[in-house]
C-alpha cells in the first residue's frame, strides 16, 4: 500500500549547526536504504515559508504499523512530526515505471481533485471514459505520472509541466473538469529522491 506522508521538522532551539549536518546526513544515508528496500518512492519539497522545513514522501508498506516502522527509523524522526495520508488504487493511474521524460526543465505538481457529477447527468458514462482516455494520453506524454483515490469523488495526482500555466492547462483538459475543484501544490526537488538518486 502507498502512502503520502507530509513531514515536518522542528529543530529544538539550542542544536547546533554541526548537530543538525550530522542528522541530516545520517537522514540521506537511511533514505538510500530506504529506497532500497522499496519502502520511500519519492521525496518532495512544497513550497515553504520562511523558516518552515518540511517535506512530502511517497512511501510503500504492507499496512500502517510496518510504515510507522519506518518513517520511525528515520533519524530526522526525532524532531519530525508526520501526517499520513493513506492512497487506494485509482483505476486511471499510469501505475510506476520509468520516470517520465516530461517537458525540459519541467516542474512536479500534486493536485487534489474533488469531482461532484449529478449521476443524472447526460453523458456521464462517456465522459468517464474519455476522463481516462485522456488520462492515459497525459501519461504517454509524460505530464501525469500517478493518480491515486483518497476516497469517494476525490484523488490525488502527480502532474509534470513545464509551469504553472501549462499545468492549468493540463487540468482544463480533463473531460470531468467542469464538475472538478482542484488544489495544486508546485514540488520543488528534494536532494535524497530516489528518482533522482536513481535507486
């Protein structure tokens, strides 16, 4: 099962500088074991306010008690606070593979999609299955990456565009959009991602 976790980290006054390098390199380290065994897919920075240090992590573990196991392992835990969101199977996601080989220079979006549709509305059949033949046009293109249900009429999405307007774009282009409300959130690259670091 995978998992959107959103972590924030609260440095006690008083650490010093030298104390916070040393955690967050045994952070980086156990993050790369971490990716290794399967259990951290992605690491995400969301835009931040000043003084703010928080970040997004895809996870995948068996049940809730094993991804407590491990977001516990991680030595950033000791000052961490972590909200949980659990993720159910979307019947239009791309699935995982190979990261897609969006725009050049291309940013990351999450976006939470709440669709409310009349079920007398004319044409809602074909309009869902246009939904995922488009769906499935984006992620051949590269922009849609996953998509997840987080429970009746809403999802979660993991988008690639090359700016915010392109994304909008993107969005406008959903069969179901006139009946959407969506909340996008840009991602900023976090140093210990495992796409990056190519585990």
């Amino acid at each position: 099962m995978e998992y959107l976790v959103s972590m924030t980290t609260h440095v006690p006054d008083g650490t010093t500088e030298d104390e916070v390098n040393q955690v967050r390199a045994h952070e980086a380290a156990h993050s790369r074991h971490l990716a290794a065994q399967g259990h951290l897919l992605r690491l995400f920075r969301p835009p931040l306010k000043p003084g703010e240090w928080r970040t997004f992590g895809l996870f995948d573990a068996a049940d809730a008690d094993r991804l407590e196991d491990v977001l516990a392992s991680m030595p950033l835990r000791i000052w961490r606070t972590d909200e949980v969101t659990e993720l159910a199977p979307h019947p239009n996601d791309p699935g995982r593979g190979t990261l897609p080989q969006g725009p050049l220079g291309a940013t990351e979006f999450l976006t939470t999609f709440t669709v409310t549709v009349p079920e007398d509305a004319p044409g809602l059949a074909d309009a869902r299955a246009r939904e995922a033949a488009r769906s499935g046009e984006l992620a051949t293109e590269g922009h849609l990456e996953r998509l997840w249900a987080l429970g009746p009429g809403t999802a979660l999405g993991l988008w690639r565009a090359g700016d915010p307007a392109e994304m909008q774009a993107i969005l406008k282009s959903l069969p179901l959009d006139p009946f959407m409300t969506v909340e996008t959130t840009p991602l900023s690259k976090h140093p210990s991602d495992p796409a990056i670091a190519g585990t």
